[in-house]
C-alpha cells in the first residue's frame, strides 16, 4: 500500500498518513522503528507493510531498501 504522510511527530516518530483512497491511517513507534529511517516529511510518499488487523508494521520510502 502506498499514502503520503499527513502528520509526524519525530519525539514520538509516530504519525498519520493518508492512503491513496483518502483513508486516514496512524503508524507508531514500532512501525517507524522497524523502516530503519531517520525521518519522515510531511507530504513525502511512503509505501506500508500492514498486518492482518490493519496496523501498521513498517513504513518505507519507496524505492528505498
């Protein structure tokens, strides 16, 4: 899934994206953590990993390993 981060709060690295449909959908920590970034933009794309219950468990740059 690919969306565009909407809010990020570096002291918590957790934050908002919206989806490509307009979905608001939060991330955490963990999910951050796990991308192995340092930062995050406001409006930079991102690409997503979500588990079965739709949280999120990591959010990428795209074309970015």
């Amino acid at each position: 899934m690919q969306g565009t981060i909407a809010t990020f709060d570096s002291g918590s690295r957790s934050g908002t994206l919206l989806l490509d449909d307009g979905t608001e959908l939060a991330f955490d920590a963990p999910a951050f953590d796990a991308s192995g970034l340092r930062k995050l933009r406001l409006g930079q794309r991102v690409d997503i990993d979500a588990g079965q219950d739709g949280r999120v468990r990591q959010v990428r740059i795209p074309g970015v390993d």
